[in-house]
C-alpha cells in the first residue's frame, strides 16, 4: 500500500471485523519484509490469518472513506484495480510482460504478414528477419537469457533457407556482454538495416500496428522507428513496386534481399552508405580496353602482315590485321581510362607482343558463341579434368593461359603442377649444367599452412613451337599469412610476400601481369607488384573476411566480395570505393568480371549467380540450378554473352547471359541429374545411385536461362575456364 499512511489513536495492533465494527482501532497488518526490502505476504498471496489481499484492500479503502482520507483512498484503488486476487499487478500491455512481449509482439506481426494480402506479402515479409533479429538481441541486451533462448528456437527456424549462417552466429549470443565480442550481433547492434516497402505496404502496416498497440504493435514500432531505416517508394515511379512486378512476386517465394537491403543499407550500387545521401549520383565508371603503346600497335601490325603473307587466310576468313584494325577501332569509340587512372605498367616487351599477335589469332579462329538461335541455346564443350585418390587433400586448382599446365593447393602445405596433356615435365637445372630427368608433376614446398589459392601468370598458346609466351610463374596464397612467387623453370620459390594478418584466402593476376592482388581473413584486399615485397594499396571496408578478388580487364578496377555477402568496386589507383552491390542471401563464393568490362559476375554459397550492371550499378538478373554448397568458379564466354559455373554438387552449368528469365530469378522447380546424364531446364531427371539403389529425387531451382548441365560422377567442381576459343576446362576431384 502506497501513498500516505492512516494512523489514528486506539489500540495497536486491534483488527477491525470483517462486518464493520470497532472501526475506530487502526489497521495493523503483520508482514514479513524481504531480505531485498520487499513485503512478503506469501506464496500465496494472502496475508497472515487467511485473509485475501482483495478482501484486506476492501477493508481499508471502507476505513479511508469514513475517515476522509479521499487523496490516500483514491490512490489505493487505482493500484487495486491493476492487481488480481493475489495482489498481483494485471498487464493491460504486451510491453508491460517484461521478456515476454517480444515473442508475443513477433507472433502478432507475423501472422499478419502470413494473412495479408498475396501482393503485398513479399514486400512485408523482408521485414520479419530485422525484427527478429533486433528482438532477440534487446532481449539479450536487456538480460533475459531464458526469454531470448526460447525466442531464438521457437522463430528462428523459419529463416534458416535464406540467414542460416547468420543464425548459427546468433547462436552463441545469450549474455550482454556477447553483444560486443560476437561480431555479427556487433555489427547489427551498431547500425540500422535498411528495408524498401511500396507506400501502400507501409502504411497498411502502420495502421495495423497502431490499431494493436496494447497486444504488441507498440513493441514493433519501437524497433521499426529505432533499428530500422525504412524506405517507402512511389509504385508508380519504381519499376520494382509496379503492380505487374508485384503480382509476378506474388505468384513466387522470393528467399532473397533486395539490392538495397540490408546492413548498413545503401542506395543500389552506390558506395556511399551514408543513410542521409539520399538519391546519390553513382561515380563514372570508364569500363573501355586500354589500346596498346603507338611502339607496341606497330610491332603487332608488323608481325600481323607477315604471317598474313605466309599463312593466308581461309576463304570468307578476314585477315589478322583486319581483325586487329576492328579491334583498336571498337577499343577507341569506347571510354577508357587516361594513364593517370591506370596503375603505371612496365615498357612492353618482345614477349609482350608476341602475346597480343596470338590473341588475335585466336580471336579470329574461335567458335564464336553469339547467343540463341531459334531458342535454342548455343552447344558448349567441355573437358572434364578429374582427379583421383587424393583423399580430399585438394583445396584449389587452376589452369595455365597457355594450355599446358594444371596446378592444385592441397591442404597438405604443398602445391602439385602437372601438363594438362600428360606429358613429362623437364626438371629443374642442375648445378653441373646437366640435364635433370624429367617427371610427370612437380611439388612446389615453401609453405607451412593449408594451401588456398593458385593462380598462374597471364600467358597464351604459341602456334609455332616457341616459349616465348608460355607461362613462366605462378602465384599461391596460403593459411600461413603469406603469398608466394614460384618459377615454372626452376620450379623453385623466388619471393615470399607477407602483410596480411590472417589466412590469405585468394591470390590472382593483373590481366597484364606485373600486378596481383590477394584477400583476407583480415577483411582486407591488397594490390601488390612482383618486383616489390611490400603491398602497394590497401582496400579496406568489409565487415568480415574478404574471399574472393579479381580485376577488371583493363585494370583500372578491383573487385572483393566476403562473408559479409557484399561485392564492393574500387579504383586500383587510389583505392576509393565506386561500386556496392548486395543482394546475395550468402556468402559469397565466386568472382569474374566479363570480357567486355561491362558486367559482373558473382555467386554465393546458397546456388544463385547474380549478374551486375557496372555502369547503372544495378542487379541484371538472378540465375539459378546449382545446388547448395557453393558455385566454386566462375568463367566468361570471349563474346560476354554466356557464362559457365561450377561448384560443389558436382555439376557444370552453362547460362544465356542475354535472356531474361522468369520470375527475377525465382525458376522453377525440376529434378537434379544423376552421374553421367545431361540436363536442362526443360527436363525432369531422376538421381541416378550406385548399383542396384535406388535414391529419392533432389529437387532443384532452375531459372530459364540455363543452357544445359553436365553432371560428374562425384566430382565436385574447383574450376572452370574459358580458353580464347570459346572451349571450356574444368577441373575436380572423385569424392567417392
């Protein structure tokens, strides 16, 4: 009883009857106090003599009337009518229940998201995983363990397709202070996700929410207006939000964010993430082919006339300088970047030229991949490099530019380089200027740790019999923080680089050379030069472990993409960052950038190849057919026009680059290829087992730009590239 005390004269410790009589005796109630300060009337709820709290409040509120105590009495009841029979408080509000209305607040919003209409639902349902998220981490914050637990189990389940490895860093977070050492929760605890909604989505739920905000509406308003950055768009300015877009969403699942969503959130492609930018101005991009030295354009034009002279093109066929003339000519009427934007190269060399003048054979001779003809998709081979009895020690591979070596990292600290035609391999020189004996691989040892990545030096085949343009060394990075130069001559190491503070995940060429560039666990990408021990420029922004880099062809840029399930563009000059794509559901596991500069291409862990527009900064199209585990490599047709994947189950995919498929991505669902059977979007295919077994069918996304797929035999898929004739290598290992 709070408020004033009612004392009057009498007798101390007299209690009144029940009926009214000896009313002027004071109330005396005997209590026990707590050791915290509280009153303890009993577990029951009633105090000593098996009087009621209801009935004791009745007593005194009748002895307050008649003594004229109106402030006190008046205090008492509106305390009384907040309490039930035991005296216990009664909660007219979910945000009243303490760590309970978190769950009751997201069960309430959810089942309206599930009931809502079918046009607004996709929209809506972006918005269940922040507010999952921060509900759980304010009851955390706020220290209940046990509320935040059963939170945790009893919703978290309906988001593992599309954050499960966000929940299985959630899973460790159960005190306040885990808030601050999980990095996950330390990032989303710092800064507010951004959502996009139509306007009408919006406010529809604004008013639900308000209309119930005593049964939870309040508690996700909160969150709404202190986590999140919501932004409304117009539906008939957005192409997103048009009414044909969201009954085509509506008629699909969609398990993937949009381009802006996210942590931190940004305006789509943009760098800036700052959420008060607005509509920001996306940075000029000079994606044209940087044209060779006058020098250097004269030396091919001369080597081009003499082998026209001596090897004359086939009848119908153009001449290589009329092939290289087109080339320079489309090269010109494109943008390119001046010399100060392009990191500074060395003087060509005779090797250099000799490179140019066999690419542009092998340009004019390719089989040429334009695109669909009468629906039907362009045929692509393939040749299938596949490894045996390595007891799944191979962590990487990687094929020559000349065609002639394969090398693999192997978790057993050592890298293995073989001739892809089988071939002996001459040994390294010999002190005495003897010849060493030839042998069918060799091991490269220096390293101490798991061996990530390998990535041999720019080179291409040579026609005439010649070294000159084969390649000459090779690049590997490994868990022991370092990267390492090897010489294919002396199959010996020729320079160690260290900077990074932690495994160095990726290591790869400049489409030039003389530069490389490496990512890390340390969130870090660098560019390094061959000739220097140091690391030039250091690009520095993603929140968790940079995976996978790789240049744009006339390496003006870079390109990083991580766990954090962001690719970021940067200007190799300066290291300023120009481009932020999101949109990926996982981390991410692939990286190219196509021939033409124009488009990127990434894929994630979760089966989706995503295709960028660089110079709009915007998602082209989802593509869809792998199953989960990753897409492990990535390659471009030369035209730009298809792409081939492979990855972990086991399959080689080749996709239309030009065709828009269904749904933004969603596809459809078939069956996945058994061993040895080739499949396409149009087919339904049962999983062919081993002798005699039989295996239940495995179903599949595949979107319709899919050409066809190439299923291995237990294989999964490390790389795959595009030679400059249009012919696909793909190399694994038989995991039986």
């Amino acid at each position: 009883m709070s408020g004033q005390a009612a004392h009057t004269g009498g007798h101390q410790g007299t209690r009144p009857s029940t009926n009214g009589s000896n009313t002027g005796a004071a109330v005396s109630v005997p209590q026990q106090r707590a050791t915290d300060g509280s009153i303890n009337v009993g577990n029951s709820g009633q105090v000593p003599g098996g009087m009621s709290q209801q009935n004791l409040n009745g007593i005194v509120l009748e002895y307050l009337s008649k003594k004229g105590y109106n402030r006190t009495e008046a205090m008492l009841r509106m305390e009384s009518a907040n309490q039930d029979v035991d005296g216990r408080p009664i909660h007219t509000r979910v945000e009243e229940s303490g760590g309970l209305k978190y769950a009751k607040a997201f069960d309430l919003f959810k089942n309206w998201v599930e009931g809502n209409l079918e046009i607004y639902k996709p929209d809506l349902r972006r918005l269940l995983w922040p507010v999952f998220v921060y509900s759980f981490l304010d009851l955390v914050s706020d220290f209940y363990p046990r509320e935040a637990k059963n939170f945790f189990d009893n919703f978290g389940t309906s988001f593992e397709n599309e954050h499960k490895g966000d929940l299985r860093a959630f899973q460790a977070v159960a005190l306040p202070e885990h808030l601050t050492t999980n990095e996950l929760s330390r990032i989303y605890h710092s800064q507010r996700y951004r959502v996009t909604l139509s306007q009408t989505a919006f406010y529809n739920l604004i008013q639900f929410l308000e209309s119930k905000e005593t049964e939870g509406g309040a508690v996700v308003i909160g969150i709404i207006q202190t986590r999140l950055n919501v932004v409304t768009a117009d539906r008939t300015g957005d192409e997103q939000f048009s009414l044909a877009r969201l009954l085509e969403r509506a008629r699909h699942i969609e398990d993937f964010p949009a381009e802006d969503e996210g942590i931190p959130g940004h305006n789509p492609g943009s760098a800036n993430i700052d959420r008060n930018a607005g509509t920001t101005v996306l940075t000029k991009l000079k994606l044209g082919q940087v044209t060779l030295d006058p020098e250097a354009r004269q030396d091919v034009l001369a080597d081009l006339e003499e082998e026209d002279k001596w090897n004359p093109p086939a009848a119908g066929q153009p001449t290589l300088v009329d092939t290289f003339e087109q080339r320079i000519k489309r090269e010109e009427s494109e943008e390119v970047p001046g010399r100060t934007e392009q990191p500074p190269r060395p003087p060509p060399l005779a090797r250099d030229v000799a490179m140019e003048v066999q690419k542009v054979k092998e340009n004019r001779d390719r089989f040429q991949i334009l695109g669909r003809t009468g629906g039907v998709g362009p045929g692509v081979s393939v040749t299938m490099f596949t490894f045996h009895n390595t007891n799944d020690s191979i962590t990487c591979l990687d094929f020559s530019k000349d065609y002639l070596l394969i090398a693999a990292g192997t978790d057993m600290h050592y890298i293995r380089v073989w001739s892809i035609d089988g071939s002996p391999l001459p040994g390294p020189p010999q002190l005495d200027g003897q010849e060493s004996r030839p042998s069918a691989s060799h091991r490269l040892i220096g390293h101490s740790g798991p061996v990530y990545a390998v990535s041999f030096a720019p080179a291409t085949a040579s026609s005439n019999n010649q070294n000159l343009t084969k390649c000459k060394h090779l690049l590997s990075s490994s868990a022991d923080r370092s990267v390492r130069l090897w010489s294919l001559d002396a199959w010996a190491c020729l320079v160690v680089y260290r900077g990074h503070d932690g495994p160095v995940w990726d290591v790869t060429w400049a489409p030039h050379g003389h530069y490389f560039l490496t990512g890390s666990y340390d969130r870090t990408a660098r560019l390094w030069s061959t000739d220097r021990v140091d690391y030039l420029r250091l690009f520095v922004g993603h929140d968790r472990d940079v995976d996978h880099v790789c240049f744009h062809p006339n390496d003006t840029y870079i390109f990083t993409g991580s766990s954090d399930k962001m690719v970021r563009m940067w200007l190799t000059s300066n290291g300023y960052p120009v481009r932020m794509f999101t949109g990926h559901a996982g981390c991410i596991t692939a990286l190219t950038c196509s021939p033409d500069g124009k488009i990127l291409a990434s894929a994630d862990d979760s089966g989706t190849i995503i295709l960028w527009d660089l110079t709009a900064g915007k998602l082209l199209k989802r593509m869809r057919g792998h199953g989960k585990g990753g897409i492990w490599s990535l390659t471009w047709s030369v035209e730009s026009t298809v792409v081939v994947s492979g990855g972990a189950d086991g399959t080689v995919r080749v996709w239309d680059v030009q065709l828009a498929n269904d749904a933004g991505g969603q596809g459809k669902i078939i069956g996945e290829g058994g061993a040895g059977q080739k499949i396409d979007g149009t087919t339904q295919v049962s999983n062919v087992s081993g002798a005699g077994g039989k295996k239940k069918t495995k179903e599949v996304v595949v979107t319709s730009d899919q050409i066809s797929a190439f299923p291995t035999k237990k294989s999964p898929v490390y790389k795959v590239m595009f030679t400059q004739q249009n012919l696909v290598l793909a190399g694994g290992a038989y995991l039986p």
